[in-house]
C-alpha cells in the first residue's frame, strides 16, 4: 500500500470534490492544517466542491460553519448536499400537503423552501396525519429514537407515501475507535420492517456526482471527468461512487478507516481508490 502526499496528488487535477467528515473535520472539529489546503487550492486556481451527505443544515449554514471554524473560502456555492437532491424531488414531485421529518428543525430547510408544510415526527398526531405526503429521513437527531422511529414505522405501514433518504451514510466517527450510527442505517431498518422501497440521494449514487458536476460546470468551469478528483475517507460511499462516476478517487486515512486497516479493507471490497493519502491536509511552507 503506497502513500502518496496530498499535495503531489491534487497538483494534477483542476477541481477537487471533497467529502467533508473524516476529511476536512472529524470530531475535534476541522482536521489540524487543512484549511492550508485551500490556500493552496486557491494559489494554484484549483476548484473545489464540498459533497457531503449531510443534510442537517442547510447549504448556508454548513458553509457558515466552516467559515467559524477558519475556512473562509469555503462559501455557499461549494457546497453540494444530498439534501439538494431530495429538495429537488420534492419539488418536482411532492405539490402540496405535509411532509413529515426525522431530523433537526435546521435540516428542515431542504423541506420549508417548496411551500410544503412541515411536521418534525416528534411532533406528528400518527391519528391525524392525512395530510401527510411524504417522509423525509434527514438527520440521526431531533427526535426520540424509541418512540419516534415506532411512530414512522407506523406511519409507513398506514400511508402509501414516498419515503425519502436524504443523507445514505450508515456511521459517522465521533472518536478516533468509535463511531454512530447515521440517519441512512435507520432508513434500512425501517425500509426492511415496512417491506417498501425508499428513495435514496446520496454518495456513493451516481447521482450525487451528476448533480455536483452539473453545480461545477454551472459555475463557469469547463472541466472533464478527467480532471477532477474525488477525496474520501470511506470505501463505499465516496470511493466507489466516484469511481463508478469516472473520476480518480483519493482515499485518506482521517476518518472511517484505520491506517492499520486501510490494506486489507480494500482488498476485501475490491473496492481500489487511485491514491492513498495519510489525509488531505498540504503543510504551509514556511
């Protein structure tokens, strides 16, 4: 297994799409130097994109986040959240009536846009709910998992409703050996009791990828496949959904998978990123 320098790698390359936890921030907050990444991106004219599956607040916010934390170029328009899909559905596809939610009032934003209204399942009559058109998986918190999961379980079983997954992962680190269980692990233990397909956006579909090159090429950029470059720090969601999209795929070692596990990993899954990287971060040159 042949660890590359972040910097030796992205040099190549004319925007870079990044997932955001276990690469730009973990747990303690951001990753320690990587906001000397961007000032590279930005000296080299590289783009860049944050395409993360996090839907628990909206695109402003996220980036606002980073901003505090000390990336002030990461801004609005660089962030591409799985939330967008799933707003964009509704939009096309949910008109009127309620939708209700499993997440935080803020991640709430991708619903309360498309003059739908909204109905957080804590707060949900599962008696009166005929207003109800659609169910919308957002975020692991915001609600009770005991009573509220049971309330959605129900409510899926009384309404033939579309049930929506806006953020896929299964776990997210919260420690260095731990991690929790994300929002996309409830939704397959709800779509397997209630026997329903839901609908997913999300890495690793391709999708997500479409919908984050279409944002680049929106951008002003010409830019092939080619010259784009996907960073993760997950084998099967942001490794394989970027190299199902045809992109060259970076994995690093800051977030979901041990460095000590990394090898055999990915010769269990057959999943095989173009490049290893201890992280993402390019050390400022004094």
């Amino acid at each position: 297994m042949r660890i590359r320098s972040f910097k030796s790698v992205v040099s190549k390359y004319k925007t870079v799409f990044f997932d955001a936890f276990g690469v730009l921030k973990n747990y303690k907050g951001l990753i320690p130097g990587i906001e000397n990444t961007f000032t590279y991106l930005e000296e080299q004219g590289i783009n860049y994109f944050i395409l993360t599956n996090d839907a628990s607040r909206s695109p402003l916010q996220l980036a606002e986040k980073y901003q505090k934390l000390g990336i002030p170029n990461i801004t609005e328009d660089r962030i591409v959240s799985s939330g967008m899909l799933a707003k964009e559905y509704l939009t096309l596809k949910v008109k009127k009536g309620s939708v209700a939610f499993l997440g935080t009032e803020e991640s709430a934003h991708y619903i309360e846009t498309n003059d739908l209204k909204t109905v957080p399942i804590s707060q949900l009559d599962i008696d009166n709910a005929d207003d109800i058109n659609a169910l919308v998986f957002l975020d692991d918190e915001g609600f009770d998992w005991n009573h509220d999961i049971n309330k959605v379980v129900n409510l899926l079983r009384m309404k033939n409703i579309p049930a929506i997954v806006a953020n896929t992962d299964y776990a997210y680190p919260v420690a260095k050996h731990e991690v929790a269980i994300a929002v996309g692990s409830l939704a397959d233990m709800v779509e397997t009791i209630v026997g329903k397909q839901f609908i997913r956006f999300g890495k690793p579909d391709a999708q997500m990828f479409n919908f984050a090159y279409e944002h680049a090429i929106n951008n002003g950029m010409k830019v092939g496949k080619d010259e784009i470059l996907m960073v993760g720090d997950t084998l099967i969601t942001d490794i394989i959904g970027g190299n199902k999209f045809g992109l060259d795929t970076v994995l690093v070692l800051t977030g979901n998978i041990l460095p000590e596990q990394a090898d055999l990993r990915i010769k269990t899954t057959g999943i095989i990123p173009t490049y290893i990287c201890e992280s993402a971060v390019i050390e400022k040159e004094e």
